[in-house]
C-alpha cells in the first residue's frame, strides 16, 4: 500500500512489479560492475566462502591461461596449490598485499593486489588483481644491459689512465674537506657500514669510492646502485637478483643481483631515503643475517660485501613520518661521514674551477687563456645552492662559449650575474672562506694556507698569490720533480714552466 504526504491511501504496487524492479536494478548494476572490471587493465579473480571461484576476468584469462567458463563454480583448489593462488592465501588467513611481485607461470611476472572480503567481521571470499609486467621487466634487462656496456667501456677508459692516489677525484684543500679525508682513512681499515649524508650535488659518490679504494684491491669490485631511480616493482630483483625461467626474455641461467655482483668489494646504496618501505624490511635482514633470498629462489645467498649508503634527506625526519625504518637506520649509521656543502668552503672553489676548466678545455677543444678577476668574485659570492654540480655546469658552460681564450662576465648564468651582493667590496678571506663555527679552533691553519691575508693587494694578486702556495705545496709533494707535477695536473712541462715563470717561481 502507497500513502501520500497527508496519510491518505493512493494506491499500492504489487509484489511481482517490486520483483521486477529489483531484478532489472540488479541486472543494471551487474552491468556496469563487469564493464568497469573489464576494463581496468588488471587480471581480477573473486573467490567466495567456499573456495570456489566466482568471477574471472579476460585478463585472469590470459593471465593463468584458464577460460572463464572452466574455471567459474570450481573450487580455485582443483586449478592451483594453496600457496600458489594469492586469493587462497587470503581467504584462508586474512593476508591484505600490495603491489607484490607474483609469477602465476614460469614465462610471467605481475603485481598483485589481493583483500579478503569481510562481512558482519567474517571473511566471506577474498578478491585478487594481478597487473602483467613481464614487458617492462623486459624493456627494464634490455637498458641494464645496454647500462652494462656503457660502464665496462668507462672502465676501460679509466684502465687507460688508472690512478694510484684514492682521493685524487676529491678536489679541495679547506680544512672541513681535509676533516673528512682524515675521517675515510679511519675507516678504512675496516669493513663497517658507512652512511654518507650531504646536500644534493656533493659528490657523495666520490667519497664512497675512495672509502672503497682505499681497502679494496683494485680487482674489487664498486656496484652502485640508485634507490630512486628503479621502480619499485623492479628493486626486489634488482637488488637480489632472481632464479632461472623467472620471465620470458630473461637470461635462462638468471640474473645476479648487484648484492652479488659486489661480491668481494662495496655496494653502494644511493638516495637510500628513496628505498621502498617494503623492501627497507628485507635490507636490515641482509645487514643483520649477512644472507638473502634471490626472487623466486628458495636457498639463501651470502652477503659478502661492504654496504655503503648515501642520502641527501632528513632520515630522522622521515622515521618520525613512518616512511623510513628506524631499525634500518642505525644499522646503516655505523660510521656516519657529513659531506659539507660548497657555501662552507668556497676556499676549494678555485681548485675546483681550474679542474674543471682543464676538463672541458679538452673535451671542447677550448683554449681558455684569462679569467678575470670579476668571474672569479661572482663565483665566491654565489652559494651554490647546486653545490660542485652546479659549479661544475657553470665552467662547462663558460668553457663552451669561450672562443678567444678569454672567459668574460656576461658568460655566467643569471643566478650568478643578479647576486645581491653585486655592490659589495671584493671579499677578503674571512668573507670568501664561510669557515664553519666548529673549524674556528683551525683559524691559523685556514690563514697559512690563505693567500689574501694582503688587505691592500689587487683581487688578482690574492688569486696569482693563492695559486703560487698552491703549486709550491704540490711540487714539494712530488719531490720538486716538475714533469712529475705537470703529469699529476694533466698538463704539459711547458705549460708549467711558463705559468711558475708567471707566478714568479
């Protein structure tokens, strides 16, 4: 019976039309939920409270090669093993997964997502969807490979020119620098855990290869590996590698991981802030247990190799954000190794100009003759935000439109040329320096090796003056041999007389 608003009979509808409705309702949203499963791209399979399957998508099809018609009504257990169905698994335990690598057959790999289905707090079926990534997995082993070849030909190239001194890549001579080189030959003698921590553009890799260099034999191996470069999807194998038959296009014997690549020698974590959490678990196993399961293996392989991480993030701060594990944390901060940034020792920036521009000079076929004095203000009053990538950019730069040897002001970039400290007086070495608070105990040290305690003399003097100490110090530390030093600075004998003849040496 059907009231109106004033309480009054209006009529009454019958239960068959009621029926009706509901089955044409039912039928409509039935409709709507097979199109949108359909058509979300993911193998989708829903098992019930019995076990049985209750729906299979085209994707579920193609996937475990199983037609819907075979498969729906059936119990999941006459097609798969417990503990090869992730729905099983969940239906019977409750298990909720996330983006898990699964191998529902020898030639595929998906990510699977599974949930079981509650209902009044009991689970009446469990829903699976599975992403094939078998493709990109393979594009993914094809640029690796590619990646391969390119770091065994910069291999050759540096067999060409090997260099003996572990630290001859690290240019600086500031008193932090020089606190950090003293921290790595501490270090050295053992294989500890180390976390490099410093901004963006440092050069923290550098520093993990000297630590590496200085231990290691050169035959040792240096893998390094980006935590924030490899999709999450691909880490797990990439990390630790995988078994045999793991996916169609895949080396038929397997693939090692970089945990066993680095066998023997340092693997080296980078951007390790970026590691994903659920893999973050699987790390602190192989730094407390020492071994590790391949993907899709079943014995454990040894972890014999030194770890190294490095991040430019507030680790702390990412633990209190529940985004990284504390327990990683301290097994990582065994020995812990600040790079400073270059706003702390712009001492190092001349050394690290005149590096760079003999690097690009030669790479461009540059001639670069003159640096004015005004080029080298801008570069002491900038702050690098960048640090020695930035600073590296700018000489690559300046050196590729020099074209008459002589580097002029309006080269440098905009963040240089609109300082806001354009109108302050050429910098003495107090303002120039930026030494830490913590390094003010080495003041006198910082002024021995200063070559602008001379208030009264020319910018370019102070520079000339600086360079003078500069090779002095290194001619006395290749035993006054000139060819020696010119050969250790990557020039020619010549090139050093007329510049010590300059400098009046």
């Amino acid at each position: 019976m059907v009231r109106n608003d004033r309480d009054e009979w209006t009529g009454y509808i019958s239960a068959s039309d009621v029926i009706h409705a509901l089955v044409q309702a039912h039928q409509l949203m039935e409709a709507y939920l097979e199109t949108t499963l359909e058509t979300a791209g993911s193998a989708l399979s829903i098992i019930n409270e019995e076990a049985k399957v209750a729906y299979w998508t085209s994707g579920a099809e193609h996937i475990f090669s199983i037609s819907k018609t075979d498969i729906i009504g059936q119990p999941a257990e006459n097609f798969f093993p417990p503990e090869r169905l992730q729905s099983l698994k969940t239906l019977y335990t409750g298990e909720t997964v996330y983006r898990k690598q699964h191998q529902p057959r020898p030639d595929l790999f998906a990510l699977i997502n599974a949930r079981p289905v509650r209902l009044d707090g009991h689970i009446v079926g469990a829903v699976a969807a599975e992403v094939d990534i078998t493709t990109e997995i393979r594009l993914h082993q094809e640029l690796l490979h590619m990646s391969s070849k390119v770091q065994h030909l910069e291999k050759a190239v540096a067999q060409l020119r090997p260099e003996t001194d572990p630290f001859a890549r690290i240019k600086g001579s500031s008193p932090i620098i020089r606190e950090c080189l003293d921290t790595i030959r501490k270090i050295s003698s053992t294989p500890a855990t180390v976390l490099i921590m410093g901004e963006s553009g440092t050069g923290k890799e550098l520093f993990a290869k000297a630590i590496h260099d200085l231990r290691e034999p050169e035959t040792a191996p240096f893998i390094a590996i980006n935590c924030g470069a490899i999709p999450a999807s691909l880490f797990e194998s990439e990390l630790f590698g995988y078994e045999k038959g793991a996916f169609s296009g895949a080396d038929p014997k397997g693939k090692k991981g970089k945990i066993e690549l680095a066998e023997g020698g340092t693997l080296f974590l980078d951007e390790i802030g970026e590691m994903p959490s659920e893999l973050q678990v699987k790390l602190l196993r192989v730094l407390q247990e020492r071994n590790y399961f391949p993907v899709g293996g079943t014995r454990t392989k040894q972890a014999n190799c030194r770890i190294i991480a490095a991040t430019n993030q507030d680790l702390p701060a990412l633990i209190t954000r529940n985004q990284f594990r504390e327990d990683l944390y301290y097994r990582l901060n065994v020995i812990n190794l600040i790079i400073p940034p270059l706003r702390l020792r712009k001492e190092d920036i001349y050394e690290l100009t005149q590096t760079f521009l003999q690097e690009f000079s030669m790479l461009y076929n540059r001639h670069v003759e003159i640096v004015p004095p005004e080029v080298f203000k801008r570069l002491f009053q900038y702050d690098w935000p960048g640090n020695v990538r930035e600073l590296r950019n700018v000489i690559e730069r300046l050196t590729i439109l020099t074209v008459d040897g002589e580097i002029k002001p309006e080269y440098l970039p905009d963040s240089l040329t609109l300082t806001r400290s354009d109108e302050s007086p050429e910098p003495e070495i107090q303002q120039v320096s930026n030494t830490p608070k913590h390094l003010a105990s080495e003041k006198t040290e910082v002024h021995d090796m200063d070559p602008m305690q001379s208030v009264g003399s020319s910018y370019q003097q102070q520079v000339d003056a600086y360079e003078a100490r500069l090779l002095l110090r290194y001619l006395d530390a290749a035993g006054g041999n000139k060819r020696t030093l010119a050969k250790q600075l990557g020039i020619s004998r010549a090139t050093l007389y007329n510049r010590m003849k300059r400098l009046g040496l």
